[in-house]
C-alpha cells in the first residue's frame, strides 16, 4: 500500500506542477487581458466546482459498499440525474451570466466553456471515485496527469496559434472530453461505469425511493463541502475585511500557508479508498495514518518558516518582514490549515459513509465562523482573529475526531 500511496502522491504532484505551470505558460503566449480573462473565468470555475469532491466520495462508497453490478448501475444512475441537473444549473446560469460576467469584467463568451468544463468535470469526478473506492490509486493518479497534460499542451497551442484567450479555453474542455475518451480506452478491463447508460440511462433503477434520497443526500453534502472551502479561507477573507493595514502582509503569508492544504489534500484520497464501509472499527488505522501525515506536513511547513522564513519570503515576493511577527502570525496560519486538513478528511469520511453528520459538521463549523466574521472590524488585529478562528478551528477538530471514533455509523441514504 506503501508504494502505491507513494505512487498517487508522486503523479499528483506532476499533475499539480503542470496544472501551476500553465498559468505562466498562457501569461506567456496571450495578450495580458486576455491572459487575464481566462485566469478569472477559471477561479470561478473553480470555485463553482467544489461540490465535486462530495460527488468523488459518494462514488467511492457505492463502489465500495454494493455488489460489482449492482455499483455500476446506481453510480450510472446517479451520474445521469448529475447530468440532468447540471443541465438546468447551467440554463441558469446561463440566464444570469450577463449580470455575473459584468461583475468580474470578464466578456460573456466565456460562459461557454465554463458551463461546458462544468458538465465535463462530472464523469470525469464519477471516474476518480470509482478508481479511489476499488483501491487503484496509481489509475487515479494517471487520471489526473493526462487531464493536466492534456489541457495544458492543447491550451498552450491554441493560445499560441490564436492569440485568443477564449478559444484557449474553449480548448481547455475539448482536452477533457479528449481525457474521458482515453481514460475509458486504456482502463476499459475495469469495468467503469458506462458513460452512456449515465447520460442515456437506458437502464432504470427500480428503487427510486433509494435514488431520490441519494441525491437529496449528494446535494446537501455538496453544499457541506462548499460552505467548508469558503470558510478554509476565511482567515485571508476577514484579514482583508479588517483593513488593519496587514491584507499584504498576511496574503503572502497566506500563500504559503496554503501549500500546507494542498500538500495534504493529496493524502486524503488513498485514506478514503482504504475506508471500510462494513466495519468501521478497522478504519481506525488508517484514520491515525492520514493524521499522521498531516501533522508531518504541517510540523515541516512550521519549522520551514521558522528557519526560511525570511529567505522564503524575499524569494517568493521579494520583501523581507518583521521575523518575530513573520514566525507567530505564519505558524496560526499553518495551524489553521492543519485544523481544516482534518475537518475536511472526516467530512468527507462521512459522506463516503453517506452519514448526515458530515452536512451537520460542514454546516455548523460554516456558521459559528461566519457569525464570528459578524465581529470582525477594523480595530480587530491579525493576531486577535488567527487566535480566534484556531480555538473555533481547533475545538471543532476534536469534535469531529471524537464523533468519527465514536460514532456508530449507518448509511442513511
């Protein structure tokens, strides 16, 4: 398992650095507005896409948890209602675009290739979870290099050839659409889920009950998910809202913080595919296994800045700050990130495990913060809401390590 977990890590991050570089590589080869319209339009798909991570880990326990066949048919018929409720998604937010693209001063074309990369992402999220719940982690990690590769080397042609950044984009999802078709080439012996009993459903599911609260369940976990990446960043968001004169400082601290979030992340997928649906006492090791890891992570990132931190600093944005300063304020935000790390592994946890107490984590943790953001003023320190959003952080961390070590699960969708 070592080696496998070694391998996923190994291409996620070859993934990662192509998908980093291609930023640089489009800033590079289009027109400065246009490089920066496509940037905005793909924060914002971005962001719109983070419920995918619940749709990942709803897919790995019905992988996990039914007979071979009986799997595929739910995740096919779960995969088609996605389909269909996209599509109306997508209608409005293609009724709304004017009003949203004029915010973010981006040109209205752009709304093509974001609904499109939206529609896309779904199977290829569906995909990812069905290699995590068999346990083909390596599989997973091709997956997400040649959806890397490929969108960078067409993007960067296109771009280069056209000079046009939405047609560079516009080239981003075709290179997803080319993924999916070489993905279900070269694992074809997996058996993956049919792409067209998903988006056709020419096989019905009988228990209808079963799919509408499965949807019900896939819609209130993505929403878990996504309140929990707006509150991840809520220490950058309430700095910059506090206007203490520390928004510059702070952000490059951020940035850096960040990696630490990243780095873990690529961690939590193999401890979801090691997860037992049926016994759930002998998810305990590898419970304490990714705990592990993200305590390494974050104990490096620390000790990183309080050795390099001035080195790292100067390197990356060419300033040198206050170390004393520089030491505590990144070692809260290391530790915040370190928090969310864990909340965010276990949430997901439960909604592998299709338990309602992930919507509950998600949507109680997105509060309390929230209402704590109700406080916040320009007479508030960075100091005062690092120290806060860690103790909120930190309690609800013990909250949901005690819950998961406790708690007697039962799927409930």
């Amino acid at each position: 398992m070592k080696k496998i977990i070694f391998g996923y890590a190994l291409l996620s991050l070859v993934a990662s650095a192509i998908n980093y570089a291609t930023y640089p590589i489009l800033g590079r080869l289009l027109p400065a507005s246009q490089y920066v319209d496509i940037t905005v339009s793909l924060s914002l798909l971005t962001q719109m896409s983070t419920f995918l991570a619940s749709i990942v880990a709803i897919t790995i326990g019905l992988s996990k948890s039914e007979t071979k066949g009986d799997n595929n048919a739910k995740i096919e018929a779960l995969q088609s209602m996605l389909f269909k409720l996209f599509l109306a998604i997508i209608v409005i937010f293609l009724i709304i675009s004017p009003m949203v693209m004029q915010r973010i001063h981006v040109p209205l074309p752009f709304v093509l290739p974001i609904s499109l990369m939206m529609l896309v992402s779904i199977p290829i999220a569906i995909v990812s979870g069905f290699l995590t719940g068999r346990k083909l982690m390596v599989k997973l990690g091709i997956l997400t290099v040649t959806s890397a590769f490929l969108q960078c080397t067409v993007a960067s042609i296109v771009a280069l050839t056209t000079n046009n950044g939405l047609l560079a984009m516009i080239s981003m999802s075709s290179a997803q659409i080319i993924t999916i078709i070489v993905i279900y080439r070269v694992f074809h012996r997996d058996k993956l889920p049919k792409l067209s009993e998903a988006i056709f459903k020419r096989k019905a599911i009988e228990d209808r009950k079963y799919m509408a609260k499965l949807v019900a369940y896939t819609f209130l976990s993505s929403l878990a998910i996504m309140a929990l990446n707006i509150v991840q960043i809520a220490d950058l968001l309430l700095v910059q809202a506090a206007n203490n004169g520390d928004a510059k400082f702070y952000t490059d601290i951020y940035v850096i913080s960040r990696v630490v979030f990243f780095a873990g992340m690529i961690f939590i997928w193999p401890f979801l595919s090691e997860i037992n649906v049926t016994h759930h006492h002998l998810n305990r090791k590898p419970v304490f296994k990714v705990l592990a890891f993200f305590t390494v992570i974050s104990a490096g990132a620390v000790g990183g800045l309080l050795v390099l931190g001035n080195f790292i600093t100067h390197l990356l944005f060419g300033v040198n700050y206050d170390s004393h300063s520089l030491h505590v304020i990144g070692t809260l935000s290391v530790l915040y990130k370190f928090f969310f790390l864990i909340v965010t592994a276990i949430v997901l946890y439960f909604i592998v495990l299709r338990d309602y107490l992930a919507v509950w984590l998600g949507g109680l943790l997105t509060i309390i913060i929230g209402l704590y953001g109700l406080t916040v003023h320009h007479t508030t320190s960075t100091l005062q809401i690092l120290v806060t959003l860690n103790v909120v952080a930190g309690a609800f961390t013990l909250i949901s390590i005690i819950c998961l070590l406790t708690r007697r699960i039962r799927s409930h969708a």
